[in-house]
C-alpha cells in the first residue's frame, strides 16, 4: 500500500468510531430496522432476494446490511480495519449473516474467492482511488457472467467547488482532470462530526465522468445505463436545500448542476 493509501486507511480507522455514535449515521435507528438505501440506490438491482452481493467500500455496513434485509446474501468489503470490526459487530447484533473482509480493495482478488451477481458501490466512494482501471478490473472480476455492477456517485463536476458560502458566486476552484498526483486536504472535524477537533489528513483524485465509463468498459463491462442527476444524497454545501428524504438540490436562486451519477453495467455472459 502506498502513502497516500496508508493515510487515508488511518483517516477511515480515526473517524469510525466516531461515526458508528454520531447522529449522522443513527446507528440505533438503523438497528431498529431504518434502511439507509435510497431510491437511487435500491432501482439499480431491482429485487436481490437470493442473490449474491458484493459491497466495495463498505464503511461499517449499513448499506450492506440493508441488503441483506433485503434478502441477499452479502459480502461487504472495507480497507479499514475499525470499519470492519464495527460492521461485524453489526452484523453479529442483528444476526443477519453477512460477511465483511478487510482489505485494500485493489488487493481483494488474493483476499476474497467468489463471484456475484451484484457489486455494489455508492456515496463518496470513488475519490479514494487512485487507480480506475485496476478498481473496474476488480469489479469485473467478481461479478459472474451476466452480474450487474451498480454506482450511485457524486457527480465529478461536484468536486470543482470547495467551500461555498450561501452568497458566493458558484467558481470552481479545484480542477476536474486531475492527473495521477491527489489533493492534500487537512480538516478539523469531518461531514459526520463536523463539531470535532480531530485533524486529519487526507488524499483524494477527481475522476472526469469519461474516465469511470471508460475503465469499465475497457474491464470488459457493457454500460446498461448512465443517469445524471439534480441533486445529491448529502448536502454537499450547508446552504443546499433537502427537496426530498436524502436528496438535497440547489435551492431556486441558483442554477440546476449535475450533482449526482448512477451508472449501471453488465458482465457479459
């Protein structure tokens, strides 16, 4: 694991504990049986009752357990090692059959046996990797013969914009062909526990929307669909305004941007 990785694995090791309390994620709502799927994110399968699911960057396991209530027999994987011990207590809690391994996701081909008819992934996944075509390679080889593979993503124009007052005009600041080389950014506090004095470093790419559709399909994927959306599953900026459960637009003053993607593609049989 390079430094930049090895970083952002200590990042996703201190902010665990803190989000697995935090109001953020409402852990006791989720165990009393709240789905933290959206609408998005569950129309890209349709009914997975019975089948195998493979969940990649799984933080500690809501959404992945969420599927699993849904019927499906599920695997999530995570490289942070507090992530996956919270998610196996989860699971162990609510008995609901999962499996969660631990491990760097473009080394999960020597850490995990098996293929799917789902993998997963979604929300704040995608600035992490550095590498796309080694990351589409790995979702193509889990997936069986006519598995789908399924993102919902912010969409990369989103990341151009740093913070954003409510009275500020919309510049971007930050670049969308990045190159190989990450953004640097040191925060104190972090999107679920904003009020922290914990400082942390981390390292992240913007990948142009071009890039995620080609590493796929030169990893042998057929592209089923591709949507761009209105609004996004967070607030991206404080100021945005929630127009339904979990989905939060640009308020009527300002114009309409793509602020979220769901993609989905096939493994050819």
């Amino acid at each position: 694991m390079d430094k930049y990785r090895a970083a952002n694995q200590k990042l996703w090791d201190t902010w665990t504990p803190h989000n697995v309390s935090s109001e953020f994620y409402d852990t006791e709502g989720f165990k009393s049986g709240v789905s933290t799927l959206d609408p998005v994110e569950l129309a890209g399968f349709g009914d997975v009752d019975g089948k195998a699911l493979l969940h990649l960057q799984c933080h500690f396991g809501q959404d992945t357990l969420s599927w699993a209530r849904l019927g499906a027999t599920v695997t999530g994987v995570d490289f942070s090692r507090e992530a996956i011990n919270a998610a196996q207590t989860l699971n162990n809690e609510l008995g609901l059959g999962a499996n969660f391994v631990q491990s760097d996701i473009y080394e999960l081909p020597s850490n995990l046996v098996g293929e799917f008819d789902c993998v997963f992934t979604s929300h704040g996944v995608l600035c992490w990797l550095q590498d796309l075509s080694g990351w589409a390679k790995v979702v193509a080889h889990f997936l069986k013969p006519g598995g789908v593979f399924y993102i919902v993503e912010a969409h990369p124009f989103v990341w151009m914009f740093d913070e954003i007052g409510k009275d500020q005009p919309l510049e971007p600041t930050l670049p969308y062909f990045q190159g190989s080389e990450p953004l640097q950014f040191e925060e104190t506090g972090w999107y679920a526990v904003p009020e922290s004095d914990i400082t942390t470093t981390s390292y992240e790419w913007n990948h142009p929307l071009s890039d995620i559709v080609n590493a796929l399909v030169e990893a042998g994927l057929i592209i089923d669909r591709l949507e761009e959306y209105p609004f996004m599953g967070w607030p991206q900026f404080d100021w945005m305004i929630e127009t339904n459960p979990d989905q939060w637009s640009m308020p009527p003053d300002r114009p309409s941007l793509p602020l979220m993607f769901s993609l989905r593609a096939i493994k050819p049989e």
